[in-house]
C-alpha cells in the first residue's frame, strides 16, 4: 500500500473513534443538539477521507478534490454552529451575528465548489485554505467574546492557534507528490484536528457538569427553602395550638362548674354537648401542638419514677363512659405490670395507649378490644411490650404503609365517616421512637387491627434523667 494510503487509512481511524465519542455525546440531554452539528462535522471530514481512500481510482483528481474541499468547509461549518448553539445556552449570542456567520461559511463553500469545479486548482486551494483560517479565527472571536469561563477560554484558544497550523497539512490533497517529510506533516495537521474535537467534546462534557451541578445546587436550595417553610408552619401550629388552647380550658372548666349546677334536663343535656365537643376540640388542638413540636424538634421526653399498672388503668377509667357507649367490652391483660415501678415518660405514654385506644373504639362498632402488656428484659434494658389488639373494619394489606404517616388514612371516605385528622398514629409513631422503641401494626380488612408497640423502661435506680430530641 503507498505511504499516502497507509497515512489516510490512519486518519480514516481516528476519525472514527471521534465518530463514535460524538455519538455517544448525541445521547447526553438537553443539549440543544449542539452535538448533532458535531457529530455531522466529523462525518463531513470522515467522508473526504474515505473520497480520498476509495475513489482516486474511479473519479479524476479534480473531482476528488473538489468533493474534499466541499465535505472539510461544510466541516467547518458545522463546527461553527456547534459552537454557535453551545455559546447561545451559555450567553445569548445577537442572533444577526449568528446569521452572518451562518451565510459567510455558505458563501465560502459555494466558492470553493465553483472554483474547483472549474479546474483552477491553484485558486480553489488558496480559497480553502483562507476560508478554513476565517472559520477558525471566528470561533476564536465567538469564544473570546462570549465565553467567561477563562480557563476553557483560553484552551479553546490554543486549539484554535493548533488548527490553523494544521490547514498548511490539510491542503495535501491538491498536491498529490510531496515529500515524505510533508507527510508527516500531514499527519501532525490530523492530530492538531483531532484534538480540536476532543476539545469541543471536553467543552460540552465540562458545560454538562456543571448543569448537573446547577441542578444540585438548585435542588438543595429548594429543599432548604421547602425545609424553612415546613418550620415556620410547624412554629406557627404550635403558637397557635398555644394561644388556642388556654381560651379552651378556661371554656372546659365553666362549662365542668356549669354541668355540677341546678339544671333542667335539657340544659343538662346541651351542657353535656358542649362538654364533650370541647374536649375533642381540645384533643384535636394537642395533636396538632405535639405535631408541630416533634417537626421542629422540640419535643421533650422526661425520664421519671412511675406506676406503669396505674398511669394504664387510670387512663381506661377515664375512658369507660366511650366504651358504655358503643358497647364494646374491653379485656384488661396488664396483671404482669403491678408492683413494678420503672422511668418512663408517663404523659407520653398516656398519649400512645389513650390515641390507640381511640383509634381502636373509632373504628369498632361491636365486639371486643383487648389492651396486653408486659415487661420483657431487666436492669436498663428493661422494655415495655404493649398490644392493643379490635375487632373493627381492619386495613388492607397495601394500606398498612400508609398508617404511620401524618395526615393520612385508609382512605378519604374514612376521613368523612370517623372523623380525625390523621395524625393520631403518626404522633404514637414518633414518641415510640423518642422514648426508645417502636410501634408495627398487623391487621385483616374486615377482621380487625392489632398495634404493638414497646418503649425503653429502665429499672428505678439513681436520679430521674432528661432526654430531649434533636
């Protein structure tokens, strides 16, 4: 094979793995399809290569010419809007200037065509050479204007000085007999061509970083944004569960002193009424103010000497009357907890057991709740084990994720028919987990519900501790 067919054939190769790193770059998105000019400039200059390998025995010289010279300007061509596209995403290039370097490379293409054509060979290489300079010397002044990161601008730059340095070498074609040094030459212009697309490769693969570092940085934000706000609505839950709830007892203690005066009947009754609605109201706005607490972070847990058997009974006495009422007949299994005095936070677990034993009575309309617990380990380690187990409507398989989160039920149409915010077994959730435990829930869509949870209940010895969440 002669020397010039072994040196394009190394060209030819080149220029395919090139091919191949713009077609993989064409997958990368929102690109503008700055790629796809690219990628069309190195099938141009791949196509004159190729002209040059396969046709020189079928096509004369001039001919063969006359298509290289065209496929290496509507290279340039292509490179120029490549960089065009990727400057305008940067920098919002005047679009009269874009337009006017659009048609002078036409302009420039279709000189070359004539000239070569018309056989003055001289002309059209002096015409290709000059057009390939003006080329690059306009994304040298695309990129100086435009572009503000220095360091890409400069590199760029040197790749532009490199290419023009290579056009001297890519003018071989015209002339077929040359030296052998000249041909290495030639192949030195390749490579100075070559590493001017891998820079265009590193420049989109560099701008493609950084968006994805934009969008980080964006997306950070907008958590943080949504984090701040989420804390400023829980603060203002909590000042106004506050300011909500003092007006409220003082409404629960007149109308305690109202219901233990001379009453008819019927204001007994409408004193009952308002009695009752006072305090769901008043429950409702507790759920909200330890919400809010536990979402800022402000919720304490006391560690405290207590009668775990007796903070249990006393809060079942006081909701006998909600048991009466609905006919359900409540199975007490708590015998295993007497005579054991433990530290625990007896207002929080007042608030898990009474909670799921609301949520146990909302969602039973006959038959049986049964309230177990025990203490399994000892020392520091000792746990308490509870289960409230009904046989209400239950919860499908799918819903059970679902229970644990705040505002959510089964569905909207349990919200409608029971009532409640949704937040009851999100709150025992949360306190589970502050005093050292955990709670899970098993349950049969039709059959009934059972949640256990269990909760660090260390041993009486030593002064009563302080744990806070944070």
């Amino acid at each position: 094979m002669p020397g010039a067919d072994i040196i394009n054939t190394i060209g030819i190769t080149a220029y395919i793995l090139v091919l191949f790193l713009f077609l993989w770059m064409a997958q990368i998105p929102e690109q503008d399809k700055r790629e796809h000019h690219w990628l069309w400039a190195v099938i141009m200059i791949l196509l004159g290569r190729l002209n040059m390998q396969f046709l020189d025995g079928y096509l004369a010289l001039t001919h063969i010419q006359t298509i290289y010279a065209i496929l290496l300007t509507f290279e340039k061509y292509n490179l120029i809007v490549g960089l065009l596209k990727h400057l305008q995403w940067h920098t919002h290039i005047d679009k009269s200037k874009r337009y006017g370097i659009y048609t002078a490379a036409a302009l420039a293409a279709l000189i070359i065509c004539f000239n070569s054509l018309l056989g003055y060979k001289t002309a059209a290489a002096i015409i290709f050479s000059c057009s390939q300079s003006l080329a690059l010397a306009a994304m040298a002044y695309l990129v100086y204007k435009h572009y503000q990161n220095t360091r890409i601008r400069n590199l760029l730059l040197i790749c532009v000085v490199l290419g023009l340095y290579s056009l001297h070498w890519l003018t071989y074609p015209f002339a077929r007999n040359i030296p052998i040094w000249l041909a290495v030459g030639f192949i030195i212009g390749n490579f100075f061509n070559i590493i001017l697309y891998l820079f265009f490769a590193y420049l989109e693969l560099y701008s493609f970083q950084a968006r994805l570092l934009k969008t980080e940085q964006e997306a950070k934000a907008m958590a943080q944004k949504a984090i701040a706000g989420s804390n400023a609505k829980s603060q203002f839950l909590a000042a106004m569960s506050h300011e909500l709830r003092t007006p409220l007892n003082g409404v629960l203690g007149m109308l305690a002193i109202l219901k233990k005066s001379q009453l008819s009947p019927r204001q007994k009754d409408q004193a009952d009424i308002a009695h009752q609605s006072s305090k769901k109201l008043l429950v409702i706005i507790n759920d909200i103010l330890d919400f809010s607490k536990i979402e800022t972070g402000n919720l304490t847990i006391e560690n405290v000497e207590c009668d775990v058997y007796c903070t249990i009974q006393g809060l079942v006495d006081n909701m006998h009357t909600r048991f009466a009422d609905k006919g359900i007949t409540l199975n007490m299994e708590i015998d295993a907890l007497k005579a054991n005095r433990v530290k625990t936070d007896p207002v929080r677990l007042n608030r898990i057991i009474t909670n799921l034993l609301n949520n146990a009575i909302k969602f039973t309309d006959s038959g049986t709740i049964t309230l177990s617990a025990l203490f399994k380990g000892c020392g520091d380690a000792r746990q308490l084990h509870c289960h409230i187990q009904d046989t209400g409507i239950g919860v499908s398989e799918d819903k059970l994720s679902l229970l644990f989160e705040a505002f959510e039920q089964e569905d909207n149409s349990s919200t409608r028919k029971y009532g409640g915010t949704g937040l009851g077994l999100s709150i025992c959730k949360n306190l589970c987990e502050l005093m050292g435990g955990g709670i899970t829930v098993s349950s049969v869509k039709g059959e009934g519900s059972c949640f256990s949870f269990y909760v660090s209940t260390p041993e009486c010895s030593g002064t009563p501790s302080r744990r806070r969440e944070n």
